[in-house]
C-alpha cells in the first residue's frame, strides 16, 4: 500500500518543538515588568506550570540567557545576541541606516525606522544628528500600528476588505485623547494617506508628540516598512513636518528602492 503524503499542516504541526516555543514564551515575559521576577511571578506570564517554567528557567541559565538565584531571575546581557543577529542579517536596516543618518543630519532631528509585526510597529533603527534620543525611540520599541503614522503608512498597501477586517480584529485602545479608534474614521484616514504617500498623526500614539511616515517599497513596489520624523509640538508644527521632513523621507525611501528584495 503507498505512503500518504502528509499536508503541509501535518507536516508543520509534526516539526512543532513546543518546550521551545515555552522557553521563548519565558523569555518575552521578562519585559513585563522592571527587575527581577519569581518563578511563579514568570510562570503566571508565561501561562505555564510551574515545574515547566523551573526546566525552562534552568535550561535558559545554562545556556546564558538567564541569572538566578533559584527564587528571582534575571535575563542576561547574553540575551542581546539575539538581537543583534537579527540586526546584523536584517537588509533593511543595512541599506537605510545611511538613509535615516543623511536625513536626520539635513533635519537636525531623529528619523527612525519601523515594520509591522502583527498588529504592532516596531522600530529597528534610527539616527539623531546630535539632541539625545527620547526614552520611547528605542529600538524595539513597539506601539500600536493603527495609531502611528509608520503603522499607517504600511498598512496602507492592504485592499479596503483586508484593511477593514485587521482593523476590526485589533485591540484598538486609546493612547491619548486625540487618538482614533473608530473602524470607519481609520480606514479612511489610512486610504488618504495611502493616496497622498505619506501619513502625519498628530498627538495620536504619544502626547505632545507629532510625526510624518513614508513607506518604504522594495524593488516591486512591495511595502516592507516605513520611515519616519518626528518631534515636540511646541517645537515643530505640523506644516513643517510636510514642508521640511517629507521631501527628504521621501528623496531617502526612493534612493534605496531598487536595493530592496
């Protein structure tokens, strides 16, 4: 009698290593709070029993990750590493980082960039030409993509049943008193930017704080991530932002298209 084929769901649900899955789990959940955190502090997070969560911790402080005492733990500078590599071996952060330097230098402000990870941005790089960078422009910093102008502009690529639907299965919780949350104000705001090329919010993902985002395509047209400025709305009003940052945002988005795969 033949083989059956396995389906790819199979195939994945086979090649599924779940203890890995928990020890990642356990690491994301350090960042949940400042300082060291129990083993059952980290076992709640993490949802897991809390002998799992003792092999996992274990195992993590073996490898490096993790410091411990056996009652309160810590995650290790070794933890970095991880990061790095995704740095190192990310072609987007390579080919813009020249960009947001030559941009942030003209501006004499931070420029950053970001990509969309599920229903939130994350920033993966940026510059400042010299004011020290702002506590909430570190990088992996992440904020709600439906609130930000890097969010928008990204999301800005997907059909209107698309949009509509991802909008609707967000969590969309005001972060300040400006910021939209309703589904039909979103998506129109979200396909006039797309239209335009550009998406400014204003006070919407932080207070006091404006910014301008434009998106970056590879060399089929593809959106893959945003770029953006920003700064205090006491210092900079929004016509600046259009008047000054958006032809550079847009000059640096459009010098690196065709390096982009």
């Amino acid at each position: 009698m033949p083989k059956l084929k396995r389906s790819d769901s199979e195939e994945r649900a086979t090649d599924f290593v779940e203890a890995l899955d928990r020890g990642l789990r356990l690491l994301q959940c350090f960042g949940m709070t400042a300082g060291p955190m129990t083993l059952s502090d980290l076992a709640r997070a993490a949802d897991l029993p809390r002998a799992t969560a003792r092999r996992m911790l274990f195992t993590l402080q073996r490898g490096g990750y993790v410091s411990g005492d056996g009652k309160l733990f810590s995650l290790t500078p070794h933890v970095l590493t991880l990061a790095a590599s995704y740095l190192r071996s990310n072609q987007l952060v390579s080919v813009l980082q020249p960009v947001l330097d030559r941009v942030a230098t003209a501006a004499n402000e931070i420029s950053s960039l970001a990509v969309l990870d599920g229903d939130e941005v994350v920033f993966i790089a940026r510059s400042s030409p010299a004011r020290m960078f702002s506590g909430g422009l570190e990088i992996g910093y992440r904020l709600p993509a439906f609130c930000t102008s890097v969010g928008r502009a990204m999301l800005g690529q997907l059909d209107d049943a698309d949009l509509a639907a991802r909008l609707k299965a967000m969590k969309r919780e005001a972060l300040t008193p400006q910021t939209v949350t309703d589904t039909k104000a979103l998506l129109a705001r979200i396909a006039a930017d797309h239209e335009q090329g550009y998406s400014l919010v204003d006070r919407e993902a932080e207070p006091h704080f404006r910014s301008i985002s434009v998106p970056v395509r590879r060399y089929d047209g593809v959106i893959v991530a945003a770029i953006n400025m920003g700064a205090h709305v006491d210092r900079v009003p929004a016509q600046e932002l259009i008047d000054r940052f958006l032809p550079l945002l847009r000059e640096g988005a459009e010098a690196v298209r065709s390096q982009l795969l």
